[in-house]
C-alpha cells in the first residue's frame, strides 16, 4: 500500500508547563517525543515539521526542560518531552525530568503514541531498556524512532537494530513499531507523518 505523506500547514509554538496537568485542555491527539540526552530530538521534530527551528537545538545535552507544545495543522500536537540519561544537569534537575515525563506519559489522556528516540549509533542501553519497559508495564503506546541513521553504514546500522530486537524479545512477546530516521536526509519522514496521520484517523 503506497505510504501517503501528511501535509505539514501550520506548526506553531504553543507554550512550556512544568507539569502535565498545566497542559492545554483542548481535547485533540498528542504525540510526544522523548529520548536520551543528546539523541537529536530536536533536530528530529524541526525535520519532521519542516521547520529549521521550531525546536530549538543545542550542543548542551539536557537543554529541553519542560514540557513542550506545538499545534501542527490546527488538528493535532506534538509534544517535546524533557530528555533523560546522561544530562550535565544537577541531580535533582535530573530526577524532575524523570517525574515530569513519568507522569505526563502515564496521566495525560489525549497522549496517542509516545514516540522513543534512540541514537542508532549505540548498542541498546540500560535506560532505554528500562524506560520502554515501564511504558509497557504501563500499557503506554509507543513506538521507536532510531535516529542518526545516516552516521552508520547500512550493514552496522542493521546489526545495531537487530541487537534491540534481540535484547528486547528477551522480555517482550513482540515489539513496538519501529522507524528509521536521519534529520540530514530526511530518512523516514514520510514514515512518520503517515503513521500519525493514520493514528489521527482511528
């Protein structure tokens, strides 16, 4: 079936919250977007909206504190999660980041699918495994995006994959959706906005 790309018109900056339960009430779909420190989240969601700085990159790991909104074509909004990991932030900011995300993911309703950016780059990590663990004990929706695709070759990029797969299959019975993306050349794109398009129509 040929892949439909969703027409980026309107993206736009809503406001930051520190805490879920300031989020807009507005009932419409959301889709957040969560990851390591570092992982190029923001570089992910300025390519997938087609905007250069929507969301504001940073060479300093941790940079995205709160909780994110943007309106994407008046119908839907993505949500910018805090990054977690290794953040050259202090301990007890690290710990907030944990809670805000916690609880966002598992407390707001108008969440669809949390989307969970992993650097491809790197063998499977223990708090990314931890993370997506939760989320499953939790019966959160979500699906992978491994990002940075473009910095391995295609025989290292698919070992890599491969290694996710096997680790996670050692606790799950079958895995989320899985995309592959690149923000310098757009890799997987199309992928996305129709796997949000379709989403938004169920």
């Amino acid at each position: 079936m040929k892949s439909f790309k969703m027409d980026i018109k309107s993206a736009t900056f809503v406001s930051s919250f520190t805490d879920y339960q300031q989020c807009p009430e507005i009932d419409i779909p959301e889709y957040a977007f969560v990851g390591r420190s570092n992982v190029g989240k923001s570089s992910l969601i300025n390519m997938l909206l087609d905007r250069k700085n929507l969301a504001k990159t940073s060479q300093t790991p941790g940079k995205t504190q709160l909780i994110n909104f943007f309106l994407i074509n008046n119908s839907w909004h993505l949500v910018d999660l805090p990054g977690y990991g290794f953040a050259k932030v202090k301990k007890s900011i690290s710990k907030d980041f944990n809670r805000i995300i916690k609880d966002y993911a598992e407390f707001r309703t108008n969440l669809v699918c949390l989307f969970v950016l992993i650097d491809a780059r790197h063998k499977p990590q223990q708090n990314d495994l931890l993370f997506m663990q939760w989320l499953g004990e939790r019966q959160i929706p979500f699906a992978i995006i491994f990002t940075k695709t473009d910095k391995l070759k295609e025989l290292a990029l698919e070992r890599n994959i491969q290694f996710y797969k096997q680790e996670m299959l050692k606790e799950w019975e079958s895995l989320p959706d899985l995309f592959l993306t690149s923000a310098e050349n757009k890799r997987g794109r199309n992928e996305l906005l129709d796997y949000i398009d379709r989403l938004n129509q169920i």
